[in-house]
C-alpha cells in the first residue's frame, strides 16, 4: 500500500466541518419522522425525567398493600390504621434520561461505491440523532463495534455529542482478516448495561441479524424505545452495469466462480429481489421484536429528509 493510499485510509470519517453540519441539522430538525415523541423533562435537567414505571421517587403514586421487601421507611401510618391491615406508599421513579447509539464499524459497513462509505453514513446519523437528543438534557452513550466491542458511559450534553462524533468518525482502514465482534455479542452487553426506558439507536446494515436473536431484540424492545436504521449503499440495491464483477457476501463466499456479469438484466432483478426480500426480512424480525425499522442509503445527504421519508414504523411504542 502506498504512502498516499495508506494517509487516505487513515483519515478520520468525518471533517470537523462535516460534524459541524451534522449537528446543524439536528439542531434545525423539527422531529418529523422520529418515531417517538421528544422527552420533557419537568425543569429542563437531567435527572427530571418522569418514569412510566413504579420506584423510588419524590412523586407520590398510589398507596398499596405491604409486600414483602418493601421498605418500612415507605409506610402508610394511616392508610394502615385506618384499613387495619400494613399499607405502603408508592412513588414515581425519576430516571436520568439516556440514548445509546450502537455503531457498526466492521468491515461490511466499511464499502461505499458513491459519495461515502456506510460507516461514514452511520456517523452522521448518529451525530444528528445525538444532537436532537440532547436538546432534552439527554445523556448520550455509544457501543462502537470494531474489531472488539468499545463501550462508553454515557454523558451529557455538548460533551456527550462531541465524545460520540469523535469515537464515531475514527478512521476505518480495512479489516482484512482481523477477527469480528457479533451483532449477538453487542446486543447481549447492550442488555445487561443500559437502564430500563433508554432511547436506543441500532446503525448498521444487520448482516449477521437471523431469527435467533428475536428473543434478544424482543428483550430490548420490551425495555427501551429501539430504532433500528437499515444503513446500504445504493449498489447493494441496484447492481452497477459494469460488466463482469465478483461479489463477495460473505467471507465465505470469496471463491472464483461468484464473478457474474451485472450488465445481465437477469442478474439486475435476482439482485434487486434478494435485496427487497432482505428488508422485508429484517422489517419483519423488527415488528415481532416491538421495535422501529427504517431504511437510509449512504449516499443521501440530507438526513432530515432521509429519515422523513424513510422511515417505517414497526410498532407503536
């Protein structure tokens, strides 16, 4: 590889000055298109956020009959002479209100074939998303799939945008043949780390996403507000007539004989068909699993208008 090649490679996926109109237009975005609606918080800070659920709080809710484990600090003198049997007061949780943003970085999402490859793509969208979440007092935390899983805490405002933009614009060299993290494995961390009510961002093209891991999406779905942004370049959708290619879907599948001839119309429409019948896959998997799908090609620029238009909601949260 030649010294020129190799300083390209290891550039950064996103200018300054492309970061900057990311968060430009998250900052101009009326919300159209986002699948749920914008978090109030009662005071504008974190840690105002009125939980759906029951906990402890400084909000009273409901007084109920004592269970066992219930904290004798949390009981009802009166209600419990007054029934004659042991009562406690419920409070509403407050919650801090997060996002995380899980960011596919591995070697399929490091291809483009126009304006950009679809990791850069997903960069964008989740530095767009990050600034339209922060304008709630929402703290933001990542999952960046490398060649291991990268975590970070979530933190607040201008820093959390800044944080997210700059571990999601490193550069991205190819992988060749270092070892990859699953989607399985991120999803399951995902689990086990983010708090209930979380607003969670999936940016990647799902490759290795099969029906086994309904049971884990369904999970994520029950507890938190997921999106899941289908991220492809328009050559997955469409085969470029440029004669005779070898395409690789796999690796597994990078043998000799996978070289076709893309001006073939007949090839055109297999591709065009397994391509739709993909999404109506994952579009299916996404609504069993309670969450929201959308489709974004990497070569779009307006992301207000990607979203808009593209977005397809699986379930109503």
């Amino acid at each position: 590889m030649s010294r020129r090649i190799q300083s390209l490679v290891n550039q950064p996926l996103l200018k300054p000055s492309a970061v900057t109109e990311c968060m430009q237009q998250g900052h101009l975005w009326s919300g159209n298109g986002f699948p749920w609606p914008m978090r109030e918080t009662r005071h504008g800070n974190s840690g105002d956020l009125v939980s759906q659920t029951q906990g402890s709080g400084i909000d009273f809710s409901e007084t109920r009959p004592y269970q066992a484990g219930d904290e004798p600090r949390h009981m009802n003198w009166r209600a419990t002479a007054r029934t004659g049997r042991p009562q406690v007061c419920v409070f509403q949780q407050d919650l801090t209100p997060t996002s995380y943003f899980l960011i596919d970085r591995r070697n399929n999402m490091r291809f483009g074939t126009r304006r950009r490859l679809k990791v850069t793509q997903a960069a964008r969208l989740a530095i767009f998303l990050a600034t339209w979440e922060a304008r709630s007092g929402t703290e933001l935390g990542s999952l960046m799939l490398n060649e291991s899983l990268q975590w970070q805490p979530p933190v607040s405002g201008h820093a959390g945008i800044y944080q997210l933009a700059q571990l999601a614009s490193k550069p991205c060299p190819p992988m060749f043949d270092a070892p990859q993290v699953s989607m399985k494995q991120a999803l399951s961390l995902l689990a086990e780390q983010i708090p209930a009510g979380s607003h969670l961002f999936l940016l990647s093209d799902f490759f290795d996403i099969e029906e086994d891991l309904l049971p884990r999406l369904y999970q994520l779905g029950k507890q938190h507000r997921v999106w899941a942004i289908d991220i492809h370049d328009p050559a997955e959708q469409q085969l470029p007539k440029a004669g005779f290619l070898q395409l690789v879907w796999d690796q597994a599948s990078a043998a000799p004989d996978n070289i076709i001839n893309t001006n073939d119309a007949t090839i055109q429409q297999q591709q065009r068909s397994r391509f739709d019948q993909r999404q109506q896959q994952l579009k299916n998997l996404c609504d069993r699993a309670g969450i929201c799908y959308t489709t974004v090609f990497s070569d779009e620029d307006d992301l207000t208008r990607a979203l808009q238009t593209r977005a397809v909601q699986t379930a109503s949260q």
